[in-house]
C-alpha cells in the first residue's frame, strides 16, 4: 500500500473517531439532563428499578403521565432528532 493511501486511510479513520465522540458526547448530555431534571420521579416512581439495560428510561416512560413538567420536557428533547 503506497503511503498516500496510508495517510488517508488514517484520515477516514480520525474523521470516523471524532463523529463517533461527538454522538457520544450528545447522549451524554442528554442522560445527564434526564438524570438532574427527573431525580425526584425517579425516586418516587422507579427507585426499585436495577439500572443498566434502559430499564430506569423505560420506567419513566411507563409512568409518563405521573412525571413532573420538567421531567417530561426532558425526556421529550431525548427524542428529538439532533
């Protein structure tokens, strides 16, 4: 392989890493604004609830018509496309 294709197949790759941080990032944040603005229905409503798997998202989602205000904002904005 000449060394040109080397230093591009490099470029795709870097290019490839960085948009993969980037999405990583993005749903970070969003499950850090989940986290903070559905604290208390999570204690109230899914504190027996294992995390991991989704299951605490899903709990909130089951008991969406007993969230706060703000908690429901949050978990609508996850949904919107980015």
């Amino acid at each position: 392989m000449k060394y040109e294709s080397i230093q591009k197949l490099g470029g795709i790759a870097l290019v490839t890493a960085l948009a993969l941080a980037n999405g990583t990032n993005t749903a970070m944040a969003q499950q850090s604004v989940i986290r903070e603005a559905c604290a208390a229905d999570y204690k109230s409503l899914c504190s027996g609830v294992q995390p991991g798997g989704g299951r605490i998202i899903a709990c909130l989602k089951e008991n969406a018509g007993k969230l706060s205000p703000g908690c429901q904002k949050a978990l609508e904005s996850a949904k919107a496309p980015q």
